[in-house]
C-alpha cells in the first residue's frame, strides 16, 4: 500500500471502493461503507453490527488489503484516472472527450 496523507488514503480507499467494491464480501463492503463513507466509528460500527470493534478494524484492513490488491493486478482505477486527465486536456477534440467519459461510465 502507497504512503498516503490521512485525507489522500481515505479518497483512494474510496474510489477503490468505487471501482472494485462488489468484489468485496458483503459484510466487507457495508463495513467499509459505513466507515469510509458514512464515517462512521469503529465503536458505532461494532454497536450496529455486534460485534468487537477488533472485528471491524480487523475486517477493514482486510478489506483494504484487497482492495490495492486488486488494483495491484486490475489497474483499473489507475486506468480510470488516466482516462480522467485526457479527457481534462484542451488539446482533445471534444467528440473523443465524450467518448472516453461514455467508457469511464460502463
């Protein structure tokens, strides 16, 4: 996992979530729901779910593991971002900008 800033760590945990969030299970996924974008705490969580809060934190990192794990083999966000930073570029004709933001939407 990249050396992140607190604020940067949490906007790339969520748009890996983003991108690859149904890969997750579905506890993974309201877990790191809850706490990513509802932010919610870890005692809030446990209280909700009953459970420990270990059991979250622990679920979360595991969560968080398989995230970059999966952006490590799938590129898929990092693709997502180049795509992004062209189709922000004046240079490129406008039809191929709303092509790309069609692909980027699929």
């Amino acid at each position: 996992m990249p050396k992140l800033s607190a604020l940067a760590a949490f906007s790339d945990i969520n748009a890996l979530l983003d991108t690859y969030g149904k890969l997750l299970t579905t506890h993974q996924q309201r877990l790191m729901s809850d706490y990513y974008r509802f932010n919610l705490s870890l005692k809030e969580i446990a209280d909700q779910q009953g459970i420990s809060r270990a059991a979250v934190s622990d679920t979360l990192n595991k969560a968080k593991k398989s995230l970059y794990h999966f952006e490590k083999i799938l590129q898929m966000k990092s693709i997502k971002d180049q795509i992004m930073v062209i189709s922000e570029d004046a240079s490129i004709p406008i039809p191929l900008k709303k092509k790309l933001l069609n692909i980027l939407k699929r």
